[in-house]
C-alpha cells in the first residue's frame, strides 16, 4: 500500500498542487483527501496547466468575418472625372456596324408603377412600385477615328485621324486655360483635308483598314445643350462592332461632324453597365468608411477606432487592415441596369404619358429636377439607382454578358411614371391639375 501511496503521490495532479498550493503538509487535512476527487469530476473547460500557472476559460469567439471588401483597393480618390471603359463587348463580324457606348448626365430619380411580367412568382401580373433613374443624353459629335493593333503586349495605337472642325467645346478639353490660350489647336492639321484633296487623310484611313483589328471613334457630348453650367465637352473613344475593318472605317468617316442619338446605340428592355465615379465624403474614419463595430463606452481614447492593428512583427500594418481615410469619389462599374424607356427631346411634352396614364405631361417633375434643373434633349430611364450625384457624367455601355434568363428578356410596359415635385412631398402630376384643385391663388393673381 505505501508503494500505491507513493505513486498516487507522484502523479501529475499531485505534482501540480504542490507547486500551485505550496508544500502539501501545509494543506488542510479535508482539502487534500477532496481534491482528487474534485479533480476527476471536474468538467473539461476548467484546465489546470501543469505549471499550474492559470486557470483558463475558452469560452469567447476570437474570429469573425473582416470587414469590408479588399477587391476595391486602394481606396482613393479616382484619377478621371468621368467613367472610364476599360473593355467594350465581343465584336461581331456578321451584326451590322453599330456604337457600343455613349455619354450621359445624371439628372435624378422618380418612380413607377408597371405591371410584373413574370409567371411563377406571387406578383405576376400585379402592379409593382419601382424606383427609376433619369439620364439626360445629348447627342454626341463624331469627331475622329482611332484605329488599334493586337500585339504580344495587347492592343496598340496605329494612328488618329480626326475630322477638320472642331466646336471650341471641345477644344477646351486641350487647354488648361481657355481664355489665356491663343486657340491654334488643330489649326494645321486642318489643312491636311484641303491639301492635295485630303491625300494625306486618306492615306492615314488605308492604314487603319490594312493593319488595325479594332477600331474606336472619338466622340464628345454638347454639354451647351444642358442645364449645366460647364463649357468643356467630355471626350472619349467608343468602339465600333460589327461588319468588316473597312466598314467600321467608312462607318467612322461617314458620321466625321455628326451627331449620333442615344435610340441609334440603345434599345428598349436592354441591359447595360454605368460606369461613373461615385460620390465623394472627403476624409472618414474608420467606423464609417469600414464600417467596424464600435469599441465598448469605457474604451480609452475613443470607440469608433480600431483594437489593434497588427501584430508587434512584422513591424508594419498590412493593407488588410481598416484605416480612416477616403471615403467616396470611387471609380465603378454597375452591371445589368435595364432600360425602361428611351425619349426623345423632340417629344418631351408628352415623354411622361402611358398608354394607361394619357395625360400629357413631360418626364420633367414639377419645378425640374433638384440640383439638375430641366431635361431639355433625349433621355434614358433605367431600373434602380446608379452611381454619381446630380449633373456627374456617366458612361453607358452594352452589356459584356449574353443575357438569357426570363428576367432579363422581361419586355416593360409602363402603366405610370411620377412627375410630382421632388423638392418636399409633390402632391401634384401636373400645373393644370395644381390649379384644378387649389383655384385662383395670391401669386397667380399679382403675377396676372
């Protein structure tokens, strides 16, 4: 027995308590003869370790997802005002030649009322309430032809042919400072289609048909024609799809100083991509432009901050972790924004009006858009929000995806749009029904 006795002495529990309680004749006699068996019937979150250094309870949660999406980094402040379209959809030799792209303003939003087209769902053929962006278009001006070679290194410039009158809108665009400058630009290229009948040009135009793959046209918006205030036009190259090189080419040269319509490059129930630069919040903290939780109130030196930002070494903070600084003024592409309606500025006085809804009313809200004004030229009407405040230009594109679900080849009817004011709660559609309703009123009467 005293051998059994010297090895329950000696097993690692007995060891432990020596150390953690001291020598063991120091031990109250009732203690020592109940440890063990407190020991055996202890449940496994209390661990004794055996130094006997600490007693541990692993009951918290040390993971959880990050947040934020590291996708979109950096997360500055984007380099060009307007949406650039770093890709254009798959050409197709046997389409008709045709624009992929154009330019448009962001005026606004409203919403409408249309019947869902959609069998299988509980809200088939039932009136749903959809909120819409407004985007005015202007026609834009041809005015160049650039054409491209696939290399080893990818696409590569050949050379730019450019058409011989340019508006001064889009001269700015080449000047920092219009007023000061002297305004020679493109004043001895012009002279290239006078001289000896436009040889050279048609020699620059035959390089572009024998050696270029892809072919791109410069075109630029006619900002004169909006609301806006801004006198430099945006200028960007739109690719052109469809038919032979030289087809694109004649293409190209047959529209040099014409406008083409936003109903000649889009069609209605068509999916397409916004490019745009987001709005801008300037300088946010962490919580805000990360959205992290909040620290507990008692935490020192702030609570809309990060714990801990990383580990003593490597000495430096990983671009994982959330940081304050800017918020907004992003460059993004939307996917999938399906046109409801496509207008005409020629018919603008009837462009708010349904088969259901016949009174005549413009697709302007009653006192215009707020921080836009008026639609005064063509427009286009997608489903949802985009990106961009009021007045941004924006890129439209035709979709990179072969679109085949039912959802996506749903044809819109539209049974009525909301034209009431968007500067507090419009009561009204129209003026004529204002008046109808509220009668002579003071200002009516002194304006009279």
């Amino acid at each position: 027995m005293a051998g059994v006795g010297n090895r329950q002495r000696n097993t690692p529990d007995h060891v432990s308590l020596r150390v953690f309680f001291g020598r063991e004749s120091q031990l109250p006699k009732f203690v020592a003869l109940t440890l063990p068996f407190l020991l055996a019937v202890a449940p496994p979150s209390v661990s004794l370790t055996p130094q006997g250094q600490s007693l541990k309870m692993s009951h918290c949660k040390f993971e959880h997802p990050r947040h934020g999406h590291t996708g979109f980094l950096p997360r500055k402040r984007a380099t060009r005002h307007r949406g650039k379209a770093k890709s254009f959809p798959k050409d197709d030799k046997s389409a008709p030649v045709h624009l992929t792209a154009t330019l448009a303003f962001k005026a606004g939003m409203t919403h409408i009322v249309r019947d869902l087209d959609r069998p299988g769902s509980k809200s088939h053929k039932r009136e749903v309430v959809e909120a819409v962006t407004i985007l005015e278009t202007p026609p834009l001006v041809v005015v160049g032809v650039v054409g491209y070679v696939e290399t080893p290194r990818g696409l590569r410039s050949l050379t730019t042919v450019w058409a011989e009158h340019l508006s001064d809108e889009v001269k700015r665009r080449f000047y920092r400072n219009w007023y000061r400058s002297k305004k020679k630009a493109f004043t001895k290229y012009a002279k290239k289609h006078s001289e000896n009948n436009g040889a050279a040009i048609e020699r620059e135009l035959e390089r572009i048909r024998k050696y270029c793959t892809v072919v791109r046209v410069l075109a630029h918006t006619q900002v004169r024609k909006t609301s806006l205030r801004q006198k430099k036009a945006h200028l960007m190259e739109i690719q052109v799809n469809g038919g032979s090189i030289a087809d694109k080419v004649d293409f190209a040269k047959s529209h040099f100083e014409k406008t083409v319509d936003i109903a000649s490059i889009f069609n209605q129930n068509e999916n397409i991509d916004v490019i745009g630069v987001t709005k801008g919040h300037g300088y946010e903290g962490v919580t805000a432009r990360w959205g992290t939780k909040k620290l507990p109130r008692k935490t020192h030196r702030g609570l809309r901050k990060i714990a801990c930002i990383g580990a003593w070494h490597p000495s430096s903070v990983m671009f994982t972790v959330a940081r304050s600084g800017q918020d907004g003024y992003h460059h993004r592409t939307e996917l999938n924004k399906k046109i409801y309606r496509i207008g005409s500025g020629s018919a603008l006085e009837a462009s708010g009006s349904t088969d259901f809804d016949t009174t005549s009313k413009s697709i302007n809200p009653m006192g215009g858009f707020p921080h836009y004004g008026v639609i005064r030229n063509d427009f286009i009407m997608i489903k949802g929000s985009c990106v961009g405040v009021k007045k941004r230009v924006l890129t439209l594109r035709k979709s990179l995806m072969v679109h085949t679900s039912r959802r996506d080849l749903e044809q819109v009817t539209l049974k009525w749009i909301d034209t009431a004011s968007k500067f507090g709660h419009g009561q009204f559609q129209t003026k004529a029904e204002a008046d109808a309703f509220l009668g002579v009123r003071k200002i009516k009467t002194a304006s009279s």
